[in-house]
C-alpha cells in the first residue's frame, strides 16, 4: 500500500516496477498455482483465455482447461453456434460421459451416415436404444459405412447380450477407476455402457478418454473439471438491447438459459467499459435469474467500478482498459489507467466487497503474470495465445512464415461481425460510423497450447519461489516493489550479448 501510495501521482504499468525477493523455503515445483474465481470455480492454473474471435472457440477452450486454465468463448457468432460450442468443450474427455449420443433402433446405416453428417460427429460408435429408451445394443465404426447404407441397424449392431454393460451402481463411485479395472481385464473391448437396474444407459465410458485421463494426471499441468469431471469452460454473453435502446430480458435469459442447460461454468459480460448501467442491469437481471453461475463481469479500472459490478452480483471482475496488444482505447478515446495502478484501485474495491479480480490485456510474459497475480486472482491473455494452433482462424503464409490473424475485438472488422455493443455502439446506428477502438494484427504460429502454458506456469512458480509464497494468496501478501527506471528496464532484458538460442 505503501508503495502505491507514495506512486499516487504514477500510474504505473508492469515494466514500471519489479517485484523485492523475501526469504523462503519454497521450490518453484511445490508452488501451487490454484485458483478461484468464485466458490463455486476452481482453476489449477490462473490464465484465462480471451472471448475475442481469434482467441477463442471450443478448441482452445479445450485446452485451456486441459491445462487446469479456462477459455472464454467469444460472441461474435449465433448464440446457438456458442452454445453448441460448450457443449462440444463438456463432453470431451469425460471419463463417464453422461447422456451420451444413441441412435433409435428402426434407423437404417445410411441414415446414421446422414446424423453424422448433419451433426459433424466426430465418432462413428453409437449406443442403440428401443422404443422405450431401453439400452439395446452397440453400433460399432466397423458397420457405420456406405458400403452397409441399407441395412437395418437393428441387424448390424451388436445385440445386448454381446454388449460389455455395467450397472451405474458399481461405477458411479468411482467411475475412472472401475473403468481402468474393466479395460485392462476385457482385452480389445474399447467401450463401457453404463445402465441403471430398469435397462436405460446412464453413460458411455471409451478406452481412448481412460488412456489419456491416465497420461494427463502425469503432467504437470492439470486439467480444471467441474463436480461431474467435464472440462470447465465460460462464455461470454452481452447485455443485449431492443431496437428503442433498452435491455432485452427476454433474449438474455434464452441466451443464458441455453448455456446453463449445457453446464457452463461461467458467463462473462464483456464489455468495454462496466462501470455502466446497461452491464450493471444485465449482471443483476442474470444473477436474479441464476443464482448460482459464476458471474464475471467488465472491464473497469477504478475501486468505485469494481464495487458497482459485485454490488450487482458479478463474482470476479475484469481489470483492463487501453493494455490490450490490439487495443487503441487510450489512443482513440484518452481513456484507461496504465495497468498495475489499475490493478492496485481495483484489488481495493475487491477486498471491501470479497470478489475476484483478474488482469486483462498487456500480458507479454511470465513476469508480467507474477506481478498481475500481486493484485488479481487470475490473469486474461489475447495476444500471447493467438498464435496458438488452437485459436482460430486461418494461417497466413508470408516469405514463407506462418501466421494467424489477430484482431481487437473494437476493430471495424469484428465490429461489424458483431461486437459493436461491446464498445457502446451500433453497426445499424445512421447518425455515427463504427469507432474502432481496435486493430487488426496477425501474430506468427506458436505451436500448442500447453507448449505455451508450461513456461508460463513454471515462469509465475518461479516468482513465487523468489517471494517464499507456496500458493497464489500468500503471493498477495507478500508482494514488495521496486520502481524501475530506463536504466533498470534495459538491465531487466538481456543484453550486450548476441543471442543464439530463445528456447523457453
Ligand atoms: P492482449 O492479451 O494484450 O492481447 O489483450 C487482450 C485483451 O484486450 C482482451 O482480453 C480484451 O480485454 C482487450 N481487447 C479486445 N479487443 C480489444 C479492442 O479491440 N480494443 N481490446
């Protein structure tokens, strides 16, 4: 407090200052990195993924949580496109899958060639059901062929007596391991149906998720799950508006409605500027709704801003205005507070009212986090991750380099897509052109996700070691500054050296 006390007159970014070491007996490696952005979301890993339309979509949401983080899918597509989306990012790699995908027994092969087509499936064994729902047999890949388009499902699968089922009541408890057991003890069967006492399936476990579970709970990343062991991930939602300007309750509550059903973990109510009435009344209107989703909220930089958001019922709220890589905020509108003092004001908003903050935009590197994750409880990243094989979009190949596009969510060209509201305004509007508030950029390829992630963890696990903080909160407490000058900024980097080798 001191320190920012005596900088009032300073707004200050991250490259503004350093962090003091303190005494410690903590290994980088035994350092935890959990987090929480509610009592109802943890994260093993304090990173978010942006809701920008080159960041992310269901398959960097995938990984991200795959790598203990969480993506945020973005909204500048149908609603019902995102819902599906999380859907997508629910069921993959679940251990038990519940509800899994059947087929009705009276269909013939040719017809569930045309489903798979239709639903873009990415797997060809299906559970088959009788009229009454009743599990009744196995489709398995080996029939769902053109070749076998006219015959009988009901023919070609394989009938319930040859099916490997188990009842829920011996798998429930514990159904990864029960499963593991199963596949090691029933050579070449690659599947397990789960079924109650009356014969409905309760759930499908696959070989192929058990291996990779099994390979997963080796690496030093682990995945963030909900209570039923699915990946978590969030959606970003806006506060929707009628055609005479005010909110319309209707389509948020479908909007949301439709995401809960699909047990999102987390809606975010991105916006450029929070501290405003449309986002205070749509995060009211959606904690009144649903009372128990986490609800993130923004983006402000002031105490007052953060207050007014938990006042309205948002758990943790986005700190950021001007960092971001592509964002022209501070340029076009003079507006925004230079990141770390932003993230001082709004930690004291956040303590008064006991909610989670987390840094968004001008993450650049690992040392950034540490210093974001003094003040915040988690950390957003655009940029670091566009480049990512994950993100989406398509690769752009220059002088024989690979990149992939990168754009502000307030440049035209997303704007128009959608995001218009996001910044106040309206594609539609007659009396005003759109006001990018964002460029357009493109960052070149990156490899993975979590060929990213795994310095960046070891990068914030170091900082913790240097402060003798063994989890995130005591990061908090122990944090000192130092202010750092032109002079100490080219002492930080390296230099007066040629440098051969970036690995890292
Ligand atoms: P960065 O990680 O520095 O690339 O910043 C990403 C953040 O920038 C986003 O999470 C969002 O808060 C902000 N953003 C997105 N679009 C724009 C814009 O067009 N101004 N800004």
């Amino acid at each position: 407090d001191d320190f920012f006390t005596a900088q009032r007159d300073n707004a200050l970014t991250y490259d503004d200052v350093s962090l003091a070491t303190n005494y410690t007996d903590i290994l980088p490696r035994n350092a935890s990195l959990a987090t929480s952005l509610s009592d109802r979301l943890m994260l093993n890993l304090p990173i978010l993924s942006s809701d920008m339309d080159t960041v992310t979509e269901y398959q960097m949401a995938i990984h991200m949580a795959l790598c203990g983080g969480m993506g945020i899918i973005h909204y500048n597509m149908p609603y019902r496109e995102q819902v599906s989306q999380v859907t997508r990012v629910k069921y993959h790699i679940n251990g038990l899958l519940p509800n899994p995908i059947t087929i009705p027994i009276h269909l013939k092969i040719g017809d569930v060639l045309k489903l798979i087509a239709e639903k873009s499936y990415k797997f060809r064994t299906f559970p088959v059901v009788d009229e009454n729902g009743r599990l009744a047999g196995l489709l398995s890949s080996r029939v769902v062929k053109e070749r076998y388009s006219a015959l009988e499902v009901k023919d070609a699968m394989e009938p319930l007596d040859h099916v490997h089922a188990m009842n829920e009541k011996d798998v429930l408890h514990d159904p990864i391991r029960v499963a593991d057991k199963f596949f090691s003890e029933n050579i070449g069967i690659n599947k397990l149906l789960v079924v109650n006492s009356d014969g409905f399936l309760k759930g499908i476990v696959s070989l192929s998720d058990i291996e990779r579970i099994n390979a997963e709970s080796q690496s030093v990343l682990k995945p963030a799950r909900d209570s039923n062991f699915r990946l978590v991930v969030g959606a970003a939602i806006s506060a929707i508006r009628k055609p005479d300007g005010s909110l319309d309750h209707d389509a948020i509550a479908e909007h949301v409605g439709n995401l809960v059903a699909e047990k999102v973990d987390a809606v975010a109510v991105s916006t450029a500027h929070g501290h405003s009435a449309g986002v205070g009344e749509t995060v009211k209107f959606v904690r009144e709704q649903f009372p128990d989703l986490t609800i993130i909220a923004g983006n402000v930089t002031s105490a007052s801003g953060v207050e007014y958001l938990a006042d309205c019922g948002a758990n943790a709220i986005k700190i950021g205005q001007g960092p971001g890589s592509i964002c022209t905020t501070r340029i076009v509108a003079g507006v925004g507070v230079p990141q770390l003092t932003a993230l001082y004001v709004a930690a004291q908003g956040a303590k008064k009212k006991g909610v989670k903050i987390i840094a968004d935009g001008g993450i650049t590197k690992s040392g950034d986090m540490v210093k974001a994750l003094t003040l915040s409880d988690a950390v957003i990243l655009g940029g670091m991750l566009a480049g990512c094989r994950e993100a989406p979009g398509e690769l752009i190949e220059i002088n024989g380099k690979l990149y992939k596009q990168y754009r502000g969510m307030g440049s035209i060209s997303a704007m128009e897509k959608g995001s218009a509201s996001r910044y106040g305004q309206d594609k539609k509007d007659t009396t005003r052109k759109l006001t990018a508030e964002g460029i357009e950029g493109m960052k070149e390829v990156q490899g993975t996700v979590s060929e990213t992630l795994a310095p960046l963890a070891g990068g914030i696990q170091s900082g913790m070691g240097y402060l003798g903080a063994a989890t995130l909160p005591e990061l908090k407490s122990k944090a000192r500054y130092v202010r750092i000058s032109s002079a100490g900024m080219k002492e930080s980097a390296p230099h007066d050296v040629i440098e051969i080798s970036k690995r890292g």
